[in-house]
C-alpha cells in the first residue's frame, strides 16, 4: 500500500459504514457549535476535561520514533536505517527520540509528555485496513462497526458537536450506534451561479420510502448550507478575539494540513465551546522503502504541529484542560528489509502530551531480543488500557460503557 | 400523489432494464433503454456480455517505452528534461484516452470490466510513474479479465507495475519484502481471514526474484535473487514460485468466491451477496467461460433485480454517464472545459490510473460528503452549458410542466422524488439550469 493519504484511507476503511454514519448524521452548521461557546463548564484548573485524538495513518515506525539508541540489536537490524547515539534526543539511558521531535523533547523535559511504550493488542494485524479498524473501534477480536469514541458520544447524550473532527470526512472513530460527530472541513462555499440556496436546501429534503443512500445524498445538501457558515464563524470569532487582543490570530500560508487542523481546534477550545473530542490526522506514513529521510520528514510535521499547539493551549486557563493522544495503527518490523524500508510491524509507543499529563515513560520499553515469532516486537500495553484511562481521566466517563469488561488501566499518567 | 421508489412494487419492465444498464454501463442512454425494451432482458444480458461491438471507440494509444528510463546513462540534462515531459504528455494522453473511450466505446461492459480490474488491482500512476508500464497493465485487464481468473493472477504476478507499486523488485531471497504477496492475499484473491501471517511471509518467498526492466517493460526472474526453497502456503507444501503461489490461492474456494463477492459489490449491492446466490455464481464460473458467466449469473438473477438504489454512483460513472446522456465527447470538449473536467474528477478523488490506494476506490456513502456535492455543482454546470442544443431540444418540446420528466428520460431516473420534482418545476423555464439540477440530484446520484 502507497500514497495513502489521511482523507483516503478514511474512505477506504469499513467502518465507514456504519450505524450512524449511514443515517447521515455528518454535518452541522458551524453555527451550532459557536453557539455552545462558553458551554464548556466545570474546569478545574490543569484537570484534563478535552481530549484531541491525532491519527497517524500509515504505520508509524514506532523503533524510529522512540529510538533505542545504544541497543547492539537495533542497529544490526537496520544498518541503513538505524540512528546513532549522537543523532537522537535522549529521553533516558535506553531510548531517545527521532531527531525530528525537537519540540516534543523539549514539551517531555518540561514533564508534559507521557510516552507508553509497546502498544498493541493481541494477535497483531498487518493489514493497515484492520489494524485501523482495530484502533477504530477498540475491538480488536472482531471489529465492529461502532468507533471507540461514538460509543463514548452515545453515552454522553449524542450530541453531535461534543465530538468535532477537521477532516473532510468522519473518521470511524467518532461513529457511535445512535450517534455521530460533526465533520467541519473544505474551504467555504462559493455556489455556482446556476445554483441558489433555495434549490439546494430544496434538494436536501428527505423523502420518506426512498432508498437509503438516497436519502444520504439528499442529506449532504442540507449539511452543505451548513458548512460555509461552520467555517466562517470559527474564523470570524477567532478575528474578534484577535482583535480584542485575547489571543493570537490564525496563523496564515504555508501551513500544513495538520496545523490547519489544530488551529481551528485551538480556535474552538479557546472560544470554550462544548466539544470534548477533536479528532486530527496524518497520512503518509506507509513506506516501505528509502524511508529514513520521508519518515524524518512527517514527524517534523508532526512535532511543530502538536508543539505549536501546546503552546498556544499554554496561554488559556482551558487549553490547559487539554489532553493530546498521538498514535498510529501499527509500528514497522524491527529488521528493516532490503529496500531501506521496513515492513508492516506490530507494538508501538503511544504518546500523551499536554499540561495535564504526568511526564516520563511509562510500559515496558520494546525487547528487540524476544521478538515473535514473526520477528515483530511483542505488546506489553493493551491499546484499550489506554483508551480506559482516557475515557475515565479526560472524559469523565464510565470506561465499561464503551469498552466493557475491559479492567486494565494505565498507571496514574493523567 | 404520494411518493413511491417503487422499490415495493413489481418492477416495470423498462425499470428493470434501465436498472440493468445503469448498472453495466457506464450509463445508459435513452435510446439505449428503448433498444433494450425491444429485445428483451435476456437478449440484452446476452448482448452485454457477448462479443465486442465493432464501435470500440478511440484506439488504444502505442506506446513502446518510458521515455525516461529508456535513456541512455550519458544522457544530458536537457535530454533528460525532454524526456520527462514526454512522459508527462504520455500520461496525460493515457489519462484522456480511456475518458473518452468510456463515454464513446459502444462495448459497454466491457469498459466497465476494464474499470472494474483497474480498482481491484488498485494501481497508481503516481508511484509507477510511467505510461508505458500503466498501459500495459490496462492491456492485461482487456485481455484477462474476462475468463479464467487463475491465468489473470497468473499474469499479474508479473506484471511490471504492479510489481513496482508493491515493491515486488526489491523482494528477494536475502531480504523478502512482504508488500505484493500480503495484497495478493488480502485484497486480489482471498480476503482477510482465509490466511495467516505465515502464509503471507511464504507466499513473499514464493514472489521473491522478479525484476522490473523500466525501459522496456519486461519483467523476469533473477534467480539469484529467488528463494527456491521449500514453502508451506495454505496447508500446502512445496517448491513454490509465483504461480504455485497462484495455483495454491486459486485452487481455494475462497478464490472464486471472493471474486463473486467483489462483482457483487461493484456491480449489484453493498450489502453482503446473499448465499444462494453466491453459490450460483461461483457454479456459473465454473460451469462456463469464468469470469464472463459469472457476471451473465450475476445480471440474470432476480435478486440482482432488487438491488436498485444500493449503489452510490462512482464520481466516474456519474460524469462518463452524464456526457454519454448529454451527447458530450470529452476530446471534443474545449481546452478549458477539459481541464475543468479532469480538475473536477481530481477533486471528486477519482482519476483513471490514480486510485487512492492499494484498497482500491471508495464505496458507498463514503463518495456523498458536502465537499463532493460542491464540485459536482460546477461540473454540472458546465456539462450542462456544453450540451447541443439538439440534446436539449428533448426537454424543449416538452411543455413546461412536462420537461421534468423528459428530464428523466433522458437522464434514466425511473422517478423524481416530490422534493425533487418541486426544485426542477421551479427550474423547468430555463432547461440548461433544470439540467445541472437533475445532474446533482440525490436520484441521479445512486443507482
């Protein structure tokens, strides 16, 4: 698999069909969110109450990221591939981090990093498909057709706009039974001149009896007139507060496509509006060959993107009630093959950052010398372990709700 | 009156063949639909899946080697640069080509088919980067995609761009690479859960050795580079190469039924094929001339029938099946237009040559987000404002009130919707702007 871009693989996944999604429930006038404004109540100082979920799809390749710098076993297994001691940012005696994650090395020194070491869940996937699906859901015995954080939104009431993602289209995560996140994506909307808001709001009536998918394609016009709206007032609203000198303004030009997406969650949480998840992504991290200088490439992405976050969210009382997860569907294969790439893997590290969180390394780091029997590490953290924590720590909520009979948990980590 | 989909109630016969055309075309023409009415369901299936018509459209561009990669290795820079715009043009010319050859070739199903393999054996441009070896892929999918599937995986495992997209050149006995023999598992024959990790590393080991030759397009086995060994694949043991790889997957049941499942995806429903029909079709694959009786079992069966309105039309299928109803020609197009045209088709996320991934084009729901609605309001405008005044002339004759459901006919929509029906009586003055309205309706937007 190549070229996977963030919004392509959204749409490649299974999970897209789901209960709620099917129903149409995607968009929503931005208007509705704004109008929450100042709705998110009950913050304690520093206690995590929202969380942003960033996705990388693609594979991570996690031994690159969270480097064990001075392990013999590591650089015998990947000669062209392998960092040096020199080259990494040490975290301790054992690993370091990829020397494109200044910012986050600098955020781990200042304790507002947790990495948890050797994610994954049992009985490893190699199918990106799968394996996301996997993450997607929380169910990694059988992948339903519900994501992790929709089951959560059904909980919470169902509000669409408690859970909010930036991308063009809703990443299953965020597609519960009864209910769905709001999407809130593309640029404004400029209608061809053949075409006025009475004809298209006229063709966003669904009709009783007509087919399912009909009746989804009729739906997309009534969210269509809700979209311009969405992004304006986010922009708008961030305009005024710039003005009225409370925060900075958005940053313009040159940036990349997920600094466009945490900018306008930074926008959203310092307007205080009710949401408690945002979802973020990027793509790209499926290599499989000459993958040293690319993967360097997207974690410098990566880090300014997530960094720049963490300090602009250092400026509000609420940004500091923010909790950011990263993770990636899979790590690679410890021995890189002969491409100077590596292939589909297994365990990897799953980081959480913000003021919130207490800094350092939690899990057991990867053992390069008890490899399975497919020559990929071995888990030691369940993924759900952390979903658990999350759910219970940011969210407020009663894991067993969305993962049931699922006990473990991670350490004190937020 | 109140609305019926009519999917309750018995199916008119010209229903029933729209539904079928709709489905193995890329959209039918009234005419077409009038033609079929003639001669039948079954005359019609049978016509569909024979013989090539003789209007195959534009011919297949010759191209004999990549530009690039054919230089010698003292090329010059200025030659160098001479050579990538030829390459540049060569995929553009691909690109255009296959277009038009969509809207124009009268062998219907069998563009449908060539598309159909094109998203199964998802293969992009953009990393292959060549036009020569994307075309000869295309060739493959004429030439194979009809009949016995096992020569098709046969041909594909040597296949030069697909070896290079999924890194099967670097796949060798030293250091397999996983990437060809995992998809060919997964996604090109069998589906998740019909193996295991272990067959995917033996079924790599199986692959390893094939080099890709850039220039020419030839592909061959470098024996020092293949893992001649013993393999255990799928229960079987033995000194697998590709096409005891091939010959171990195709033997499976599961290949053939995997097959049925993709058509029926493709072409039927999105919702899982029911047994008893699975069974059918996986019996008319053997039975007969594979692949091509499959699909004849396949349009045949009553519950194929049923499936009206479970498909969202690909953003392809929506723009060939529109310029085929309009009586537009891509290459015919102005300059401008066409690029508006492949810009649009771009931003709808469906290029010919350039699937998203290795998973293939999107299904379902997935292609009906608020983003692609917007794009398709100016391309419909423009299909719209490009359409003969002869074309049009077939809603004007109508009066007034009666032009929204000439608009029907020509478009192939069995009903409109009151909802619908109310924005184009209000549109019905101005037919090129009822038009676009039609073009981006929810009814012409599943199929």
């Amino acid at each position: 698999m190549d070229f996977l871009t963030r919004r392509k693989f959204l749409l490649a996944s299974g999970v897209t069909g789901a209960g709620a999604i099917a129903a149409g429930v995607t968009w929503l006038p931005m208007k509705e969110i704004m109008q929450t404004a100042g709705e998110l109540t009950g913050l304690a100082p520093g206690v995590p109450k929202i969380l942003v979920i960033v996705t990388l799809y693609g594979g991570n390749d996690g031994l690159n990221t969270v480097i064990p710098y001075n392990d013999p076993a590591y650089a015998k297994a990947r000669p062209d591939l392998a960092y040096d001691e020199g080259e990494v940012l040490k975290l301790d005696e054992v690993a370091g981090l990829n020397p494109a994650l200044k910012g986050m090395h600098q955020a781990f020194e200042r304790k507002q990093v947790a990495i948890v070491r050797s994610v994954g869940y049992p009985k490893p996937d190699r199918s990106h498909f799968r394996s996301m699906d996997i993450w997607h859901t929380g169910e990694p015995e059988r992948p339903g057709n519900t994501g992790w954080l929709g089951r959560w939104l059904d909980t919470a009431g169902g509000d669409p706009r408690l859970a909010v993602s930036f991308e063009q289209v809703l990443p299953p995560l965020l597609a519960g039974e009864a209910s769905a996140g709001a999407v809130v994506g593309g640029n404004g909307l400029r209608l061809p001149k053949t075409f006025n808001m009475k004809s298209i709001s006229g063709l966003g009536q669904v009709v009783p009896g007509e087919p399912k998918l009909q009746a989804r394609a009729a739906s997309c016009f009534e969210a269509l007139a809700g979209v311009d709206q969405l992004i304006k007032d986010v922009i708008e609203d961030a305009a005024e507060r710039a003005k009225a000198g409370e925060t900075q303004a958005t940053g313009t030009g040159g940036q990349t496509a997920i600094q466009q997406q945490f900018n306008l969650v930074a926008q959203c949480i310092e307007a205080k509006v009710a949401t408690r998840v945002f979802s973020v992504s990027l793509g790209g991290f499926d290599t499989h060959a000459d993958e040293k200088q690319p993967h360097q490439t997207l974690l410098g992405m990566l880090d300014r993107a997530v960094t720049g976050f963490l300090d602009r969210m250092s400026k509000s009382e609420q940004g500091k009630n923010v909790v950011v997860l990263v993770y990636s569907e899979f790590g690679r294969r410890v021995k890189a093959n002969a491409s100077d790439g590596t292939d589909h893997g297994t365990a990897s590290d799953v980081f959480l950052l913000g003021h919130g969180v207490k800094g350092g390394i939690y899990g057991q780091p990867p053992d390069l010398k008890d490899l399975d029997r497919g020559g990929d590490l071995k888990y030691t953290t369940d993924f759900r372990d952390v979903y658990a924590t999350v759910l219970e720590r940011v969210l407020e909520t009663d894991a067993d709700r969305v993962l049931p009979k699922w006990s473990g948990r991670l350490p004190q980590i937020v | 009156m109140a609305y019926r989909s009519g999917l309750l109630s018995p199916m008119a016969e010209r229903d029933k063949l729209a539904h079928l055309l709709r489905r193995a075309t890329f959209g039918p023409t009234a005419e077409e639909v009038d033609a079929a009415e003639r001669d039948g369901l079954e005359a019609t299936i049978a016509r569909l899946v024979g013989p090539s018509d003789p209007n195959l459209g534009p011919p297949i561009p010759v191209i004999t080697n990549d530009p690039v990669d054919s230089l010698p290795r003292d090329a010059t820079g200025a030659q160098r640069e001479a050579a990538r715009k030829t390459r540049e043009t060569q995929i553009a010319t691909i690109t255009n080509w296959w277009l038009d050859r969509m809207v124009v070739a009268g062998s219907q199903l069998e563009e449908k088919m060539a598309f159909f393999w094109h998203g199964h054996w998802a293969t992009s441009i953009e990393k292959v980067d060549s036009a020569h070896l994307m075309l000869l892929q295309h060739n493959t999918f004429r030439r194979y995609g009809q009949g016995d599937f096992a020569a098709f995986v046969k041909a594909m495992v040597r296949d030069p761009a697909l070896i290079l997209w999924l890194d099967g050149q670097r796949n060798t006995r030293k250091a397999p690479n996983e990437n060809l023999a995992r998809e060919l598992l997964e996604l090109f024959c069998l589906g998740i859960g019909n193996y295991t990790e272990d067959d995917v590393k033996a079924g790599a080991r199986a692959l390893t050795g094939w080099v890709v030759e850039r220039g020419s397009g030839k592909t061959r086995l470098d024996m020092s580079r293949y893992d001649a060994g013993e393999k255990t694949i799928l229960g079987q043991t033995g000194k697998f190469d590709a096409d005891g790889f091939a010959d171990v997957l195709l033997n499976l049941p599961a290949s053939q039924r995997f097959v049925a499942r993709r058509l029926w995806f493709r072409f039927a429903s999105g919702d899982p094929v029911p047994e008893e029909v699975l069974h059918k079709l996986v019996s008319a694959y053997h039975a007969g001339k594979g692949i091509t009786t499959m699909l004849l079992a396949m349009f045949s069966h009553p519950a194929f029938l049923a499936t009206r309105g479970q498909l969202v039309k690909q953003p392809l299928e929506w723009a060939v099946g529109a310029m085929r109803q309009l009586g537009l020609r891509p290459s015919t197009l102005a300059e401008n237009d066409r690029k508006q045209l492949m810009n649009s088709l771009d931003g709808l996320d469906q290029v010919p040559f350039r699937p998203p991934s290795v998973g293939g084009w999107p299904h379902g729901a997935a292609w009906l987000t608020s983003h692609s609605i917007q794009v398709r309001l100016r391309l419909a405008e423009m299909l719209a404002a490009r359409t003969p005044n002869s074309v049009l002339a077939k809603l004007n004759e109508a009066p007034q009130e009666g032009r929204p459901d000439a608009l029907a006919k020509l478009l192939v929509v069995d009903a409109w919707t009151p909802r619908t029906r109310a924005v184009l009586d209000g549109a019905a003055k101005d037919s090129r702007k009822m038009l676009a309205l039609g073009l981006v309706s929810p009814e012409y937007s599943v199929h």
